[in-house]
C-alpha cells in the first residue's frame, strides 16, 4: 500500500481519537466565570433540520528510517450531511438524525491513480450511511447508531469512523451548574479504540454568552503510552504518540446550525517490519476541521 495511504488511513484514526470517541463523558467545572451566572443548555425543537458543511485538511511528513521520504498535502475531504432533531424527551434529551449527501475528496495528485479511484469510490459509498446521535439536554453524548452495510474495507471504515466520530461533535458537552464568562470546565478520558489505549484532556472555555447565543474556546492534549498496534496483517510497535488542539465552537437557538473550527497537530512513531527487514515509520501530521465556516 503507498505510503500516504497508509499515512491517511493512520490520521484519520488518530483524528477520531482527537474528536473523540463514544466514550463516557463527565464534565467538571473548574472555574464559574464571572458575571451573571446562567446554566447554558441546547433548546432543540423536534422537526428542526438544517445543512452541516464539513470540510477537514490535512498536511503530513513522514519518514522511514530517518530519510525523509514524503511531505505534503493530504487529501482534502469534504461533506455535506443534513440534520434534523427527531425526538426530544421530557428531560431535554435529544436526537440528531444525520444524512450524508456528498462526500468529495481533492488534492490527491501525490497517489497513485489506483488509490484515487479507491478513494472516489469508497467515499460514493458513504452516502449510504445515516447516522443518529442521542445527547442530553446539556451535550453530553449517550448513544450513536449507524445504518447501513457493515464496513468491511479498511478506508471506508476509516473514513466512516472519522465522520461518525464528527457528527459526535456537532454538539459539545456542557456543564450543569450555572456559569458566567469565562468559565472554565474539563474533560478527563481514558479510552481503547482500535486497539489504542489513550488519554486525552479537553478544556472548555465560555468566552461569550448572549441570550441562546455562545461561543467556547477549545483546548486539547492526548497521549498514548507505547503499545502493539495491530494494522491488517501486521502488528506494529508504537513508541510515540501525543497531540495538542485548540478551536472554538459557536451555537445559536438551533442545534443543526453550529460553528466550529479547530485544529490539531498530532506526531507518531511506529516501528514493524517490511519485506521482512525491521522499519522504522515517523510521521507528523497537521489537521484544520471547519463546520459550517462560511465560504468552506
């Protein structure tokens, strides 16, 4: 498999470790804020639906037994997914019904053209995936369901997981108790995806609050101890990985129409075998996520 395929199929996984996974989430507020103290709390309406434009970039350098091997960009991925809220409970409880309705891709001049090919069709496939996404009143998220084929092909579930793990972040969690400007609350996980055990610490800054209006500052770090990675066939070592990300996310009265951005710069190490020699694989990878952002 050429080595930026491999690459990709590598950073889209971590990249769904850095938006997060499914996993149990607890908020802790470490500081209220000042001001005036409000509880900030999604107010969908059931029926309500609206167009998400998701668009992530990325750019890699890799090398293979310390020689520089490759640097450049990755392909570019973009969606547009509809949403619409199917169900609110008494509690405030809601569900976000997600439908892709494209899947592109671009910048994909340094494959070969029989990873080209494969990256169109496995992406056309996608839109036959619907995904719904069950959150609490205040984001916190409890369950997601996909519909559709079982993914058997190793990018198409790669490249699956990335946008269930996506739509997962539509909404952010938020705290319970009533905060001002400000505020500060945190996200302490400890998780297995894929194989991967990690740690990852989100914090979550209010720095506006206006009517239903937000907007929150978002900052993170993750970190995997060194462990045996297992890819297809093969089982690899990983003696390094660690990210950092900051964005900002923005919500009005509707949960179908968010803002976000946010960036992450991940570095990994992996040692295995080639053609039965020992080979060394580094890579650095930096990612920029927007949704929603106007004119992407």
């Amino acid at each position: 498999m050429n080595l930026m395929v491999r690459v990709t199929l590598i950073g889209l996984l971590f990249l769904c470790l850095g938006l997060g996974e499914a996993w149990a989430q607890k908020v802790k507020v470490i500081s209220p804020g000042t001001g005036t103290l409000q509880q900030l709390k999604y107010r969908p309406v059931k029926g309500t639906a609206g167009m998400l434009r998701i668009a992530l970039d990325m750019t890699a350098g890799a090398t293979v037994d310390g020689v520089k091997v490759q640097k450049g960009t990755m392909p570019t991925l973009r969606y547009r997914v509809k949403a619409k809220v199917t169900q609110v409970d008494s509690k405030g409880n809601f569900s976000l019904r997600f439908t892709i309705r494209s899947a592109t891709v671009k910048r994909l001049k340094d494959l070969p053209p029989s990873a080209v090919k494969k990256f169109h069709a496995e992406l056309a496939k996608l839109k036959k995936i619907r995904v719904t996404v069950r959150f609490s009143a205040t984001g916190v998220h409890l369950s997601s369901k996909a519909d559709g084929k079982k993914v058997k092909d190793a990018l198409l579930y790669q490249l699956a997981q990335f946008l269930i793990r996506t739509l997962e972040q539509v909404v952010i969690p938020l705290p319970t108790e009533k905060v001002g400007v400000g505020a500060v609350w945190l996200i302490e996980q400890k998780a297995k995806l894929q194989g991967i055990s990690m740690k990852s610490e989100t914090r979550y800054r209010l720095k506006s609050f206006a009517g239903k209006r937000f907007a929150v500052g978002i900052r993170l770090k993750q970190k995997a101890k060194k462990q045996k990675l297992t890819m297809g066939p093969r089982t690899v070592d990983l003696k390094r990985f660690e990210g950092t990300g900051k964005g900002e996310y923005v919500t009005g009265p509707s949960v179908v129409a968010p803002i976000a951005t946010f960036s992450l710069k991940t570095g990994y190490k992996l040692v295995g075998s080639h053609q039965g020699k020992s080979q060394k694989v580094e890579v650095d990878i930096a990612y920029a996520f927007k949704l929603n952002v106007p004119g992407k």
